[in-house]
C-alpha cells in the first residue's frame, strides 16, 4: 500500500496538494485500487481533480456493482450527472491501447472538476462570475472530501469478502502477470506518471508500482477460464448501476 | 532469453530485417546482455543500426573490459574511431533521466550507419555517389555481420566465469529491482518500444522483459557495498578500453 500527501508553496502564487492511496493486496483474488484527489491554484483559479478504480485479477461482479453503486451515490448528491460522465473519462483514461484493454473495471476519473462547473470563469472577471465560482467551489470541495471519505469503505468491503480465499501458485502466477499490465500502463501511458518524472519525484512516483511482477510470451488463458473471462471484461467497458 | 528474426515485404517499397537477442539470467551474478542488428531499406536508400550492452547487477572490471574490448577489436577492422563514437552514443542512449543513472556499462550502438559514413547520398543522385553508397554498404553490411557473429562470444565467457557463483536472497532481491530498472528504461526512454507499440506487436516488445520484477521505495543501498559500487559507477559512464 502505498499514500501520498502533499502542499506546495501555500500562500505564494500557486498551491498543490494532493492524497494518493493505491492498494496492491497479496490475495489475487483481492482486486488492486487506486484512488486520489488533487486540488491545484494558480493566482485566482483552482481546479480539483481525482477519482477511484478498481483492477481485479478476477472478475466479481458482485464487487464491480458494490463499487461503481457506492461511488455513484456519492456523485448523485453532487450532480446528478456527474457519476456518468466520471465513469466514461475513467474507462477511457485506463486503456492500453497497444493491448486493446482497459486497465481495470473502472470507477470514476475527473480532471479539472471547476472549470468543468463553471465553463467561463476563466474568460470572465465580472464579480458575479466571481461569486459563482466561490460558491461551486465551496460546493466541488465538499465532493472532493466525501469522495475522500469514501474511499476505504468503497474498498474495504470486498477486500474482507475475498482476503481469505484459498489460492494456489496458478492464480499468484496470474496475478504477477497481470500487475505487468498495471505497469505497462503506469509507465507508457499515465500521464501523473510523466508529470511527476519530471518534476523530479521518481520514487514517490514508482512508489505505486506493484512489490513483485511478472512477464511472459503470449500469455493466452483458456477460453472459458475465468481468466479469459476478466480479459473479455477488460475489451469493453460495461454498465455496472 | 529472447530472440527476435524479421523479414518485411522484400522486394517491395520497402525492407526491413532484424535480430535482436536478450539475456535475462537466473544467477545474479550474470549480467544481462542486449543485443540487436537491423536493416531498414526505403526504395533506393537502406540504413544499419544495431548494438550490443551490458546490464551488471554487481560490477566486475574485468568482465566490463572484456567486453568493450570484444566489440572495440570488431569495430577496429571496420574504423578505427567507429567504437568511441557508438560507445559514447550507447552511454547517451541508455540513460535514465528521471534516475540520472544509465542503464548499465554500455557497449556500442548505432542507429543510422550508412547515412553516418556516406553524408550526402541523400541528397544527391550522381552515379559516382551511388557508386560510393553501394561500395559502403558492402563494407557496412560486413562490419554488421561480424558483430552479430560476436554477439555470443562477447557474453558467454562472462556467463561462464559467474553462472555457478552461489547467492541469496539479497543477492536476488536487488537482481529484481534492478530489473525494475531496466524495464523502466525499455517503457518510459526505449525509441524501439515506441516503435514496436505503434506498430501493433506488443508481445514482440515486451518478450525483452525480465521475467519477474521488483519494486520497493526508496532503496539506498548501504555506503561501501556492492550494490552501492554498482550504482555509483551508473552514474558516470567509464573508459574501458
């Protein structure tokens, strides 16, 4: 497990801070989550960003369903829309093109949660605009700490159900070389990944990386294994609430 | 091991052919080694690239001599300041920025042979040129097959002097992060990656991975140790021959 928490620079022209939290369970049959919220300022605009997913090694749809159910409740008491939206900008930014899969069964990813509230506050400098803005942002940060909040109850639940199941070395074998696809990910195409290397964070950066990971040549399960099942899960992105 | 032979549309608009060997090793001990020839052909214009490096988890001088001096003998026949230049590209290309560390002890490369000994083919048509190029691409076509053939006995007496070195765990332990290492450089810098990702053969790619991996925060290696020796000598290429 691995958590982050930052500020930059408060007080000064701009402002970061940030809490990162990624799970990497010993259990294969414990999906791996990743979850974060961001917060930047730059003079007199600010902008939050974050989210959460899930990447099982094993599909459950059970678990799928408690996940995306509990995050969308706490998306509706902020925008109604809101959960949908999320929901789509995760499955498209947890997506490994060169492999044709989605990292993960998704959860919700949002970039720049205020100027997604408020289109013109960045064009506009009227004091209602102005006013406007506080007040959503008072608003988006009340999201962001529920969004928080939830994080470990999002997870936890599932990872108590699955923690003790029995395995053996076939299922352990899968689950290293499917943490080869979190990195693949992490590294080709995350752009936090980028950001932070050349901000010069190289270790708070790999610090998410799983522990152990293994590669081989053209791995293809079996059909109707149920590792071939979590791959044709991971093709295409499914409606879970 | 991995071992990769191509042959694209020949006789068509254009060629291309590779071989490219890499050895991830079981014994610590045992460096890993990369290597690679390729030809690339473009209606009347074809290039050479190509190379061979070494990866140490644990530095021995003596291995890393014999090995620049192999490949410096091959280059020597073929010109006499062709290893300074692609030592010196092979120490510029494997580089970790994010790490300020280079892959490993180096080796030659080179990426673009004959428009490197013949400049201006490209831009002019004269049969005296075309006369040149094609006498050059002999010679470079023999410098590249007499590398490839030293590709083996570059390496293997290294593999034989080390293969039967006893270790532990701790030995182990850093062989898989700095394994990490490697795969870092081959997802986040390798030009070849990005190549072979775009052109739709990720499992081509990544068979040049190390089977299993590690990851941990922040690993400093004791001052004085060898692992530190080894991380201190990444930091600045060295002269070995």
């Amino acid at each position: 497990m691995s958590s982050r928490g930052r500020n930059v620079e408060v007080g000064s022209e701009y402002f970061a801070g940030a809490l990162s939290i990624v799970f990497h369970p010993c259990n294969p049959y414990v999906p791996t989550f990743r979850s974060d919220v961001r917060y930047f300022e730059v003079k007199d605009f600010g902008w939050f960003g974050g989210g959460a997913d899930l990447t099982p090694n094993y599909l459950d749809e059970d678990d799928a369903r408690y996940f995306h159910t509990f995050l969308k409740e706490i998306c509706d008491k902020f925008d109604p829309d809101f959960y949908q939206r999320s929901k789509s900008a995760c499955d498209s930014y947890f997506y490994l093109p060169a492999r044709k899969e989605h990292r993960g069964i998704g959860g919700i990813f949002f970039d720049d949660l205020e100027s997604f509230t408020v289109d013109d506050h960045k064009s506009e400098n009227s004091i209602m605009v102005k006013e406007k803005y506080k007040s959503e942002r008072a608003q988006v940060f009340e999201f962001v700490c529920q969004l928080a909040k939830g994080f470990l109850p999002s997870y936890l639940p599932i990872v108590k159900r699955k923690r003790d199941l029995p395995y053996g070395d076939r299922e352990r074998q899968w689950q290293l070389l499917r943490r080869g696809r979190y990195l693949e990910f992490n590294l080709l195409y995350d752009r936090g990944v980028k950001f932070g290397l050349d901000g010069g964070r190289i270790e708070s950066i790999m610090v998410s990386a799983p522990p152990l990971i293994a590669w081989k040549y053209n791995v293809v399960p079996e059909i109707g294994s149920p590792e071939a099942q979590m791959i044709e899960t991971l093709s295409c992105p499914r409606i879970w609430v």
